[in-house]
C-alpha cells in the first residue's frame, strides 16, 4: 500500500487549484452568460479545468511513497 509523504505546501497548492477553478466556474464564466462570447470561454473554461485537474492529480501521485 503506499504512503502519502505530506507535503504542507502541496497541500496548499491542491487548495489554491480548487480555488481557481471555483472562481472559473462560479465567477468568471456566468459574467460572459448571454453573450456571443460565452462559447469560447465556456471551452477555454473547460481546457483550463482539465489542466488544472490534472496537475492535482500529479501533485497528488507525487506526494505517494512506495514501500
């Protein structure tokens, strides 16, 4: 089973992540709700949470410790 070799400022980067990508969803994209450009920020939304997701999942693999 592997370890987890906590990190305080992974932890604090897996937080601020979280952050951003609330602030995405909840703050930036419902201010371009209604206009053409919603779509396209909408998709950027979209790739931007992905990357994001995915640097939590790799900050997460790195603080694992094998045995």
């Amino acid at each position: 089973m592997a370890k987890f070799r906590l990190n305080i400022f992974f932890v604090i980067a897996i937080v601020c992540i979280l952050v951003l990508v609330g602030y995405l969803w909840f703050v930036l994209l419902p201010v371009f709700a209604g206009s053409s450009e919603y779509v396209g920020v909408r998709y950027a939304v979209i790739l931007l949470t992905a990357f994001l997701v995915l640097s939590v999942v790799l900050l997460v693999m790195s603080m694992t410790t094998k045995e």
